[in-house]
C-alpha cells in the first residue's frame, strides 16, 4: 500500500483519487475549498455536460490543443467508461443535441454526489478548506538539471505543515472562474518544479468587437447563421450555429468554440487586425439571395426599405443592416439602384466586425495553456522531470471545444493519473 495524495477535488482530482484507492493504496485528497467540486458544480449552467457521446475519431476532431498527448489516457478511459461510471453508481444518463451526456436529473450536485459516495466507499480521506502552498521536491544532487534524479516527497499546506507522499497527484485546475478556485495553485508548484508553463490564456469566452453598432445589437440572438474568423486571409475557424450580441461584443456557442482558435492563434502572432464575418444567411448563394430579394423589392416597389425587412431578419437587425448599407431608412424601393441593392445582399452575406480581444479568466469556461506536455509521460501522467509526481486535467496544456469534451479530457487524465500513481496501468 502506497500512501498517494491527490490536490484538487475537481472532476481530474476525484476521479484520480478514485482509480488510485480502487489500486488498494491510502489516499488523500486536499481541496482549498469548502466542498468538493465547486467549479463541476457550476458547469453545463449547473446542469453538468459530462461527456459526448461521440466516436473516437469525432473526439479527437474537437481537441483543439495537443489531441495527440491524450490518446494513451482517452482510449483508457474513454465516453462509454464514464457512462458506465456513473450509471454503475446510481446516476441516470441522458442524450442530448449534439451528443452531449447529462445526468437525468439536470442537477450537477448529483453528479458531484456520485463521486463523493464511491470517494466514502473507498476510504479515500478528505481534507477541505486547506491550501497547498507548496511541494517537496528533493533532489540528488547527481543532476543540476532536476530531471530523473528529483523525486517529490510530500507538500506543504496552508499552516507550513508537512505531510509526506509516495506519490503525488496534482490536479488543481487553471485560471479559468478563479472565484471557484481555480487561481493557478498547481502551475507555480510545476513552474517552480522546473516544468515549463505555456502561458494560459482565456478560451471558450466571449470576444469584443470594435463597431459600436454590436451594442445595439445587445441581446440579440441568431440561429443557424455561419461565422468565418480570419487573421488577414488566413480562415481560424468557420461554422454554423448559434451567437448572440453582448453590450461588449459577441458570445454565444459558435463564438465560444471560436474563442479557442483566437486565442491560440494570437499566442503564437502578433497581428492587429483579426476579423469575424457572419452569413446571415447561409443556406443561399450570393446569386440566390439576390434573386430573392429582388422579388421582395418588385412585390414592395413602392415601400420604403425599412419597412418590408420583417420576412427577411430579426427586427433588432433592421436598423443596423439599413445604417451599414448606407440606405436611407425612409428610401423607396423603386429607387434603389442594383449597385446599391447587390450591397446590401454582400452586407447580409459578409457581417464584418473587427475582434480586439476576449474576456477574462473570470468569464471562460476554461483554460488554454499549461504544463507543456513535453515535459509529461502521457503514458502515465507521471512528470519526466520530478519522480512519482503527476498531473491531471486542466492544468495540463490540453483544451477542447464546448459539448462535454473537456470533462471528459479531466476524467481521462485524472483516471490515468490514478493508475499511474497506484500502480495499475491502463492497457
């Protein structure tokens, strides 16, 4: 029996803590807050989007940052293991649009119940309202670099006291909701370590825009439109869904998932002009919507142009898209030229607004960036430069697109992590 602690009680940490006392070893786990899960509490709008029920080549497709490190953990332990898990401890499933996973009940506190009861059934001891300030690295002396011969031995928590460790599991989160608790605690203990940290960023976030005509816009939502963002010709994302105007900007699923493109993209460019294009109307070429909005103005020749736009899109829309097109509100149909009317069918195809940058930590739904998995086993989770010391879910410098993708990244790593360290590993 090895004596393991795990730090974070967050999905990654649970459920690492889990697989580890499962292995038959004594395990801790420390969480800063006043109860297990409080950031899995609030997630999915505290329905809890578990997982998504999607194939293995589907997930890997909404992988936006190092897919490739998390083979080994996701093909042992992948969606229909956690179905399992949970549905083997008395939580009930269900499917939702887009193959998303939550339970039954739309209560993520029952989720975080099911947890907790097989955490009591194992004897895993829990330690909250306490802070890890620190870890115990000690080191040979053989290697100046703090590779193969460092070795962790135990950390220190929020009194300076010392409890001592065969093995340590890490899964304290990123940056993202810090209000949860989710303040970066685990990256200074890895930085600290000699782990390189990418830098984190905000992802899965509301963007800002420039144009002040988004503000009047604010409420606004839009179905089944298209987003292109490009950095000068260059296409970082482009889908069809749904988005919404904010007083700030846009948000909104698709501006969500393109969020996570931005931020990668700026990371590694220095650009100054970045541009979201929306197609209002997607499902028509150029040539069929002008087509069609020449019929609407031969059957309304003598209407004004801001008048016979109620077929056409949502009435919010209206005196923005007039404004843009340079019409005059209170202009005729029958003296609108083709010029002027080709515009207008290129504004409502090519939406264009300029992006200058994201919201905060205190508005993402998760980090991007990390520990560089370069210097992670992804085998075992186990650090290559500290012995016996391992790592699990966000603070690992791997993120996902929104649809139950990236708890299903924390239950695979914390999984992973858990036999790791308990010394059973996945085939």
């Amino acid at each position: 029996m090895q004596n393991i602690i795990v730090v974070g009680g967050g999905p990654a940490g649970m459920m690492a803590a889990i697989t580890a006392a499962e292995a038959g070893n004594q395990v801790l786990l420390i969480e800063k807050n006043e109860k297990l899960g409080k950031k899995l509490f609030i997630t999915g709008k505290g329905r809890c989007n578990i997982t998504n029920n999607c194939t293995n080549e589907e997930f890997f497709a909404n992988i936006v940052t190092n897919h490739k490190f998390l083979y080994r953990a996701y093909l042992g332990y992948d969606n229909l293991k956690v179905q399992e898990f949970f549905a083997a401890n008395g939580l009930k499933l269900k499917i939702e649009r887009g193959n998303r996973i939550f339970p039954v009940s739309d209560h993520s506190s029952d989720v975080i119940a099911a947890l907790k009861k097989v955490l009591t059934r194992l004897g895993v001891e829990i330690l909250l309202n306490t802070t890890v300030t620190g870890i115990k690295v000690d080191d040979t002396g053989i290697d100046e670099k703090k590779t193969e011969d460092s070795i962790i031995t135990g950390v220190i928590i929020n009194n300076n006291k010392y409890f001592a460790a065969d093995k340590v599991i890490i899964a304290s989160g990123g940056i993202s909701y810090p209000a949860t608790g989710s303040t970066g605690d685990g990256l200074r203990y890895a930085e600290a370590a000699g782990h390189k940290i990418i830098t984190p960023v905000p992802a899965l976030v509301p963007l800002v825009v420039k144009e002040p005509w988004c503000k009047e816009l604010q409420g606004l939502a839009l179905k089944n439109i298209t987003v292109v963002i490009k950095a000068q010709a260059k296409v970082l994302y482009k889908e069809f869904g749904e988005m919404m105007f904010t007083h700030f900007g846009i948000s909104g699923p698709l501006i969500l998932s393109a969020s996570s493109f931005y931020a990668k993209y700026i990371s590694k460019k220095d650009t100054s002009l970045i541009t979201i294009a929306i197609d209002l109307k997607p499902a028509l070429s150029f040539e069929q919507l002008d087509k069609r909005i020449l019929r609407d103005f031969e059957a309304n020749k003598n209407k004004n142009i801001k008048n016979i736009l109620g077929g056409l899109l949502p009435a919010k829309l209206h005196s923005v898209i007039i404004k843009l097109s340079d019409l005059a509100p209170d202009k005729k149909i029958n003296e609108i030229t083709k010029e002027e009317r080709q515009n207008f069918v290129k504004l409502l195809k090519n939406l264009e607004m300029t992006i200058t940058g994201s919201r905060g930590f205190d508005e993402a739904i998760i980090t991007q960036g990390g520990i560089n998995v370069k210097d992670i086993d992804p085998a075992t989770m186990e650090s290559k430069l500290v012995k016996n010391l391992y790592f699990a879910g966000e603070m690992i410098d791997t993120d996902a697109l929104t649809g139950g993708y990236n708890l299903q990244i924390a239950w695979s790593t914390g999984y992973l992590a858990g036999r790791g360290a308990g010394g059973e590993l996945c085939e």
